[in-house]
C-alpha cells in the first residue's frame, strides 16, 4: 500500500505516495496518540465531509490535542487531494498524530501532524456476498466503559480491539464481528453500526459506549422519513433470535445486510433493501447538490 502512485497531503504540502513517511520514534505508533476520519466520495464531492472533518476535530480534543488547521482548511485539503488523485468515486482518510520529538507516555509539546490520503475502495465487503447478506461471528472482545476509554473518539488506539475481533472473525471464515460493549450489551461492528428489523420497526444499540457513526445517524433520518419507526436502547445478544432483518453500515461499508450472526439468522427483507437503495440516492444526489452550491 506504500508503494502507489499519487500524492499524499501531509502538513500542508503534497508530497509523493511513497514518501509519506513517519520516523519509528513516533508517539502516535507507541502511544496511539492518533485520530482519523474515514470518508466517501460519489462523484467527485465527499458525502457529508464537514461532518467527518468536525468529528476528526473532536475526537483529537477528546485525545487532549489541537489539530492545527481549521476544519476549513481540512476540508480544502480533502477536496484537493481527491481532485489530485483524480478519483470521482474514492474513500478518503485524513489522520492526525503526536510526532517524534519526545519519546515517552508525556509528549505534550511534540508536534501534531495531519495527513490525507484518497484511494479507490468500491465494496468493502466481498460484492456477491454483500447481496446475500454477510456472515458476522460474534467477537470474544468487547467495547471498553467510556470510563477506560475515550469511546465517542474515532482513536486509533480503539482499533485494536477491532483488528482482534475481525482477525479472530475472519480466521474462522466470517466476514466480520459483531461485538458486545464492557456491560454485555450488542454494540457495533469492527467497522460499522448495527441495525435489527422486527415488526416493521428498525432497532439499534444506544451509542453510548461507541461511535455514534454518520451513516447510522443518516439511515435513521432516511427510515423516520419513510415513517418507519427507529428505536434506540439497549439491547441483549439473546433479542437475537427475536430480529427478522439485519444490516450493517458506515462509511465505508455503507449500508451492508447481514444474513447471520453466530447461531442467529436474518433474511434479506424489503426495509434493509429500501434502506440500502435510500442511502445510495441520498449520497449520490445530495453530492450533486453540493457541487450546485458550492
Ligand atoms: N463503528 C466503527 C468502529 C467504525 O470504525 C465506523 C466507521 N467509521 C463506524 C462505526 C461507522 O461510522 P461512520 O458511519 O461515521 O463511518
């Protein structure tokens, strides 16, 4: 993945894919003193990118740093990366680390930098099995107190709990994990929110412990707009059984159905397949939308 063509912003300037580097004695690769975004283009304009560049803001404050640049300024740098690489529809990822002058847990005054890099990722999970449903496995590792961890933040140092579980989910021929958080609760995915159907109600985790991710909060604007009912709260891995519909979704999974989970199994219903069509008429018009105004 380090040796593309293309170009990388980084600190403000563009530099060549390749060298795009960082020294080992970075604290943000000790320490997981990172925070990033992960973002879509469709058609040339980023689906709600100020959102994400706001979120990515945040989530550093949460980590007790100041990005220095403003969400503006990241904004135009995600637009001109993405006109740089010459992409129309593209995944965009802007990250934010501590540098390397001070080597230890306390790196206070180290130098915060910024990176943003767009490449081509159509389907995040395997396209034929996307139609049919994904396979989840239910992870051994859970979602951490929000009193052990900034769990609102898009963190690096979160993600390790996700590479394990999907690792662990993978290995066993899953395409992904569905994990619980510290109180035993159904919470979210290595990579995305989750949603049940039943009675013609769509039900999902209250993210209090968790990301409370872009796509999850559009797909519940685009079912109130279909009049469907959206109820957030806690819910038990044994309600399992009691779900007819499933489905997945995030920036980059976009909105993903789930044919099982463990033991548990779910068809492909006509709310996931209306959902799934909603949010693809949502990302492609509303960028188009955009580009009108801008
Ligand atoms: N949960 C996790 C762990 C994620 O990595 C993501 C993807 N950023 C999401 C949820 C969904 O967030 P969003 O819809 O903002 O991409």
């Amino acid at each position: 993945f380090d040796s593309r063509d293309g170009v990388i912003w980084f600190d403000g300037a563009f530099v060549p894919w390749s060298d795009a580097k960082v020294h080992v004695l970075t604290h943000g690769l000790h320490y997981a003193s990172g925070v990033f975004e992960g973002e879509r283009a469709y058609g040339g304009v980023i689906f709600k990118m100020r959102e994400h560049n706001q979120r990515l803001i945040e989530s550093a404050r949460l980590l007790g740093f100041e990005i220095p640049f403003t969400v503006e300024q990241i904004d135009r740098a995600c637009v001109e990366t993405l006109a740089r690489q010459g992409f129309e529809d593209a995944y965009v990822r802007p990250i934010a680390w501590r540098g390397s002058e001070m080597m230890g847990v306390a790196a206070q005054q180290n130098t915060i930098h910024l990176a943003i890099a767009v490449w081509q990722w159509p389907s995040y999970f395997d396209p034929a099995q996307r139609l049919k449903g994904i396979r989840v496995d239910l992870a051994e590792w859970r979602r951490p107190d929000p009193r052990t961890a900034p769990s609102r933040a898009k963190a690096t140092g979160l993600y390790m709990i996700c590479t394990l579980s999907k690792h662990a989910a993978e290995q066993k021929g899953y395409a992904d994990a569905l994990m619980l958080d510290w109180r035993g609760q159904v919470a979210e995915c290595t990579g995305a929110n989750v949603f049940f159907v039943k009675d013609g109600a769509l039900h999902t985790p209250t993210p209090d412990c968790f990301l409370d991710g872009i796509t999850r909060r559009t797909v519940i604007d685009l079912a109130r707009k279909r009049g469907v009912e959206v109820i957030e709260r806690a819910i038990m891995p044994e309600e399992l059984a009691g779900f007819e519909q499933c489905f997945i979704c995030g920036t980059a999974a976009e909105v993903t159905p789930v044919s099982e989970i463990a033991q548990w199994r779910f068809t492909v219903g006509d709310l996931t397949k209306a959902l799934m069509e909603d949010y693809e008429a949502t990302v492609r018009p509303a960028a188009k939308a955009e580009v009108a105004a801008a």
